[in-house]
C-alpha cells in the first residue's frame, strides 16, 4: 500500500462538492441481498495502493461464488484530482456502484446527496465489531452512508539504544513519558545540544489531538443544529499545556514544520522518541538495516496506566451512490470486503488497520503492527461535518499550534482564535 500517497491524497479538501444539492433525508429501508441467480455488471472503484491485488480477488471470487452472473470490474484510481472525478461521476447515471472515499470527506459526499442511506442495513455490515474510532465517519445527522474500510494511526516510536543507556523503559502514562523525556535529555544532551528526546514538528495536528483527547478536551461538540467549539476547553488546554512542555524542553524540530520527514529524520541518531504513522517502522526497517535493531515502539499513553490516549483513526470508507443502479448486488460486495475474513487478509497482506479487532489477527508476528492495533482500540475522529474538510484546508488547527509553540500567541488566545474560526466554519 502506498500509505503516504493516501495521506497526501486524503488531506485535500472536497472543495469540488460546495456547488452539489442535497443533504441528510430521511432513512432509507434496508438493502436486501438480491436472489444468487441475478445477473449483471457492476463497477467498483478503489484507490491504487490502498489493496493489494491479491485481495481485490479473493473477494470477487468469494462474491462470484454466490453471483456467478455477475460481473465486477474493479477499477482503480489515482488520489490525485479524484474529489472532482467523484462528484462528476456520481451525479450520472453512469457512476460506480462502489467506491472508496477518504473517510474525513464522507460526511460531505452524503451531504450533498450523492450517497445512497445504508441505516436500515448498518447492522448487516458488522457494524457491531466496528472499532470505535471509525464508527463516526461515515455517519451525517445520525444516518449511515459510509462502511468503514481500513485505517491508518500514529504510534511511537523509540531509539532502544538510548532507552538502555538512560535506564528507562517504555513509558505507561503521561507523566512517566515526561519522565523519560527528563532523564534521556539528562544521558543524551539538551535541545542546546542537537539532541530531541521527544521530537515533534509545529503543525503535526494529528500528533497534537491524543494529548488534547487524553485529557478529555475535544475539538468541537455538535450541540442541536450548531457545532460548539471546545478547543479552550480547560481540558483541551490542559493537554495542550502538556504537548507544548514537551516541544519546548525537547523538540528540536522546527515549530513551524510538518511531520513528513519524521521517520527520516528519527534514523540520524539523534531522537529519542518521535511519534508517526503505523507504516513508518516498517519503512525504517526495508531502508535501514543497521538503525533497525534500535527501532522500538508504543502506543502513545494516556493519563493513567489502563488506557492509551485515544489516537485520531483517518482512512477510508466505502461507499454505495444513490444513483447506482446495482445497489443490492453492489451492498452485498461490500460485505464481503469489510468483513472479518477479508479485513484479515487487508492487515496481513496490506499492513493496514483492518476495521474490526478480530482482524488484527492479520498482524500476527509482527511487533509494529501489533502496537498500531493497540492504539487503534483507543480511538476518536474529528467532527463529523460535510465543512470539516474546509478547516482542514485553512490549516487552523496547524496554525494554532505553531502560534503555540513558537510564543507568538498563549494557548489561551491561540485556542480562543482556533475556536472562533472552527465554528464558524463548520456552522457555514
């Protein structure tokens, strides 16, 4: 899977979709699996590298088992320009009947009516063994339109070598991360001396919310028909407040930075921790043999031992268009592919986080994996709006922490600001 195209490729906001109609209706009645001796075509469209082949066919030959008359055409596209390719296609008669959508713009898709309610059927798809995290995204106004897929998640990762040499272990909350900070600056050297042992770039928003979430603070609540903002929530500070002692004492990262080049970076032997995506590792170990003994990683820590900070869980829905003229045959493929059987397969042989716990059995004998799949359990997602792509595209959750960071703004006014621009635009 070429995980950091997706990233790059999810990251882009639909501005395509603000000039389509539509909007929540009310619930459709459930979509029923078609008699086995139906015949047709349908198409299905996934991103190229989210898959590997080998699991696009298992599950065709799996659905052709039960339809044999039926034929799938599993095209893939490119990250690149699909939000436009998308909103055209769907709005024809023509469009898929399946397609895969980056999982922060499904609330916009379905907004715009160009997904087909799958409510009544919620429930058929698994949705019981869903991992919490990716419950909210496919859901706009208490309807369900988007079947989660797969997900991506950042852990953290450590130098095992510098861990030996200041004495410390794997950290088990907040405070002992803190902790392990002070004594492998204290082994290592200062941030005077080039040395990071805990290295975090300014605008790294996806690594900010855990500290924000650990602590019981939110970006925002959606409260009647209004979003709420809760970035200056005295929770939502107090885990800044955390985040920003770390950068200050520890990072040498730039405080007005991103986190591509974390992984590339942690490999000069001069980090002690680093916090990236799922996939980073595993990218360390094929480029670096000689780092690779020293790679270690953790599930981030909340504030207290039992439980882990809950980590932003982004990736990809699946989803049916409303005008698709293959609905029952198209929902049934669905199935199939976000079930159990198959979401072992996507772990094993795609590396990602499959939908359900039952698949992380996919992972089985690989230590980075498992770590990922742990941090996945404790999961949350950002607001569910068809706008929230628009906050994203104002950058206003990286610009308030590089106002944080950098001193040119206090937490108090950099989150009163952030608040201010949040709201107004998810309320727009």
């Amino acid at each position: 899977m070429n995980t950091r195209r997706w990233l790059s490729g999810v990251a882009v906001a639909a501005l395509f979709l603000a000039g389509c109609a539509g909007g929540a209706k009310e619930a459709d009645p459930e979509i029923t699996a078609p008699p086995t001796d139906a015949s047709g075509e349908m198409t299905v469209w996934l991103m190229d590298g989210s898959q590997p082949e080998t699991v696009v066919d298992a599950v065709n030959k799996k659905f052709n088992e039960k339809y044999p008359n039926v034929k799938v055409n599993v095209e893939l596209q490119q990250w690149a320009g699909v939000q436009d390719k998308l909103t055209t296609a769907m709005n024809t008669a023509e469009t898929p009947d399946v397609v895969e959508i980056g999982n922060s713009l499904t609330a916009k898709f379905a907004d715009a009516g160009l997904l087909a309610d799958l409510t009544a059927s919620a429930d058929d798809f698994g949705k019981a063994d869903w991992l919490p995290g990716l419950i909210p995204s496919g859901e706009l106004d208490g309807q369900r339109f988007g079947i989660p897929y797969y997900a991506g998640v950042r852990i953290v990762m450590y130098n095992k070598a510098h861990f030996q040499e200041a004495g410390v272990e794997v950290p088990k909350t907040l405070d002992e991360l803190e902790q392990v900070a002070a004594k492998l600056s204290e082994k290592k050297g200062t941030k005077a001396d080039g040395y990071s042992a805990f290295y975090f770039p300014g605008k790294f928003w996806y690594g900010a919310l855990p500290f924000i979430w650990s602590e019981g603070g939110d970006i925002a609540v959606k409260d009647g028909d209004n979003w709420t903002g809760k970035l200056d929530s005295s929770e939502s500070k107090s885990g800044l407040e955390r985040l920003k002692r770390l950068v200050d004492t520890y990072s040498t990262a730039p405080t007005d930075g991103n986190e591509v080049q974390n992984w590339e970076v942690f490999q000069d032997g001069d980090i002690g921790m680093v916090m990236d995506s799922w996939w980073a590792p595993g990218a360390i170990v094929g480029a670096n043999k000689e780092f690779a003994p020293n790679l270690g990683v953790f599930a981030l820590p909340g504030v207290t031992a039992d439980k882990t900070a809950p980590a932003f869980l982004g990736g990809s829905d699946l989803a049916i268009p409303e005008k698709s003229k293959e609905k029952e045959l198209a929902a049934e493929w669905v199935k199939i592919i976000t079930g159990t059987e198959i979401q072992t397969q996507l772990a094993k042989e795609g590396g990602v986080i499959p939908n359900n716990e039952a698949s992380f059995a996919g992972h089985e004998g690989n230590e980075f994996l498992q770590v990922a799949d742990q941090a996945a359990k404790v999961s949350a997602f950002t607001p569910v709006s068809p706008n929230w792509g628009n906050v994203e595209s104002e950058a206003v959750l990286p610009d308030m922490l590089v106002k944080i960071f950098s001193g040119t703004a206090s937490i108090d006014d950099a989150t009163k600001d952030a608040n201010a621009k949040i709201v107004d635009l998810l309320n727009g």
